[in-house]
C-alpha cells in the first residue's frame, strides 16, 4: 500500500464522521461562524483532491492490469475506503432499503420453495421501546431546550436515530434466516450478518436453547460462532468442515459451530433434516 492510498484511507475514515455531523448541523439551522465553514471546507476539499488522487491511481493501475472499467473502480474503492467504512454504509442503505420492503410486506432473498426463518420475536418488544423512548426524548426536549439552535440539532439526531432504529429491525424482518429447497441455509441477521452454508456443510442440526453472553456475534476459541437476538440462541448446526463468516465490519473468522435463534426451531430443523 502506497503512503498516497494509506493517507487516503486515513482522511476517509476521520473526515467523513466530521462532514456528517457538520452537515446536521446546517441542516438543523445553527449558524456556524464562517471561519469554521471555511476551514470545513478547505479540509473536504483537500481530502478529496487526495481521494481523487488515489483512485486515479489506483484505477490506472487496475486497468493496466487488464480489468474492466467496473472491477477497477471496485478493486480502488475498496483499496482507498476503509472496509468499516463502506461497512457501516452499506448497512445505513440496506437498512432504508428494508424499511420500504417491510412497508410492503416483501422479503429479500426468499424464492418459491423456501422457508423462510423469523429470529426478531425476542427484540421486538425491545426495539419499539427504545422507539418509544426516544420519540417521547424528542418532545421533552423540544420543551425543555431554550435555544432553537441546539433544539434543531438535536431534533435532527433524534429522527435519525428513530429512522436508524426502524430501519435495523426492519432489515432483520424483511431478511430472515432462509432454509433452500436445496437443502442450504442462509443464516442472517439483518444487514449486518449473512452467511450461506451449503448443504454438503451440514453434519448435525438440533434444537437447542441457549443464553450465550456478550455481543450480537462472538467466536470462542474453539471454533463456536454465537449469533444471539435478545442474548438467546435456539439452534445449534455442527458442520464437518470450517466455514468463513464476515463480522459486522469486515473482519473475517472460520466457525465449526453455529448457534444462531429463531423463533420457531423446530420447524427450520426438520425442515433443513428433510431430503432435498
């Protein structure tokens, strides 16, 4: 990696939190001193020049290798923005994304044949209180905050968080755990996990009930994936072979074992046992 795409990944990563929080700023109407919006903007716009640069690079490069003009501007995107980065913005689309199919009703990635798996019955009560919450955090402070300024920035955090949280449990709706007619499994959790398991992967699959401790998705040393809702897992599947998963933000790991919830077990057990 050259110092040119490494300063660039750097500035991505630092500036691009900076730039949204600026821009909720204006958005909410607080009058920034101009000094501030001058120098905001000569940072943008040093940062993207770099950006600009380094793509230009390594895009060239990409297509001196042979590349199309598609698979080069990939190949420097994803050398020039941090994983997390594009990661977390994948995610915040997805997420809007859902929020449209789960108005309408639709799932992603289920075809005729399939079952699909629900895993949010034990989040949901949690979920909407946290919507709850925060829409009656929203009032009270628009009645306690004197300043308009500051009462519009954080009216415009507070949606976005609401929006943020709706759209988190609609992608974990509209995209359930999916048993194929072919005998494979794709295990999910919203837009943050997805793992396909083929069938030729599947040793063993039961039913088991578990409250695994820690966060949404932890490896033990010995090969055990958790992915728990509501700090609860129902279902076990012992593969004969390793298989590759990818963490929330990019990091890559092997599982032998996975423990995973749904809300109703037996039915993606039997149906995952059944001959294909």
């Amino acid at each position: 990696m050259t110092r040119t795409t490494r300063a660039a990944r750097i500035a991505a990563a630092a500036v691009l939190p900076a730039e949204l929080a600026l821009v909720a700023c204006v958005a909410a109407g607080v009058r920034l001193p101009g000094a501030v919006l001058t120098a905001a903007e000569a940072v943008v716009s040093a940062v993207l020049l770099l950006e600009a640069c380094a793509l230009h690079r390594l895009y060239a490069a990409a297509r001196a290798a042979g590349e199309g003009r598609g698979a080069a501007l990939r190949t420097a995107v994803r050398a020039v923005v941090p994983v997390q980065v594009r990661r977390l913005l994948r995610h915040e689309l997805r997420a809007g994304a859902s929020l449209g199919r789960w108005v309408l009703r639709r799932k992603h990635g289920v075809r005729p044949g399939d079952l699909a798996a629900g895993y949010t019955a034990p989040q949901t009560a949690m979920m909407y209180g946290m919507v709850f919450v925060s829409v009656v955090e929203t009032f009270a402070l628009a009645l306690l905050i004197p300043w308009p300024a500051v009462h519009r920035a954080v009216l415009v955090l507070d949606v976005y968080g609401i929006v943020l949280l709706l759209g988190l449990h609609a992608s974990c709706v509209t995209r359930p755990h999916v048993v194929g007619a072919d005998g494979s499994l794709r295990i999910r959790y919203g837009a943050l996990f997805d793992l396909a398991v083929p069938p030729d992967a599947v040793a063993s699959v039961r039913v088991d009930r578990r409250y695994p401790e820690g966060r949404l998705v932890t490896l033990s040393e010995d090969g055990v994936l958790d992915l728990a809702v509501g700090s609860q897992t129902t279902v076990t599947l012992e593969l004969n072979r390793p298989l590759t998963f990818v963490r929330p933000l990019g990091a890559r790991a092997a599982a032998r074992t996975i423990r995973f919830h749904a809300d109703d077990p037996r039915a993606l057990v039997t149906t995952l046992r059944r001959p294909a």
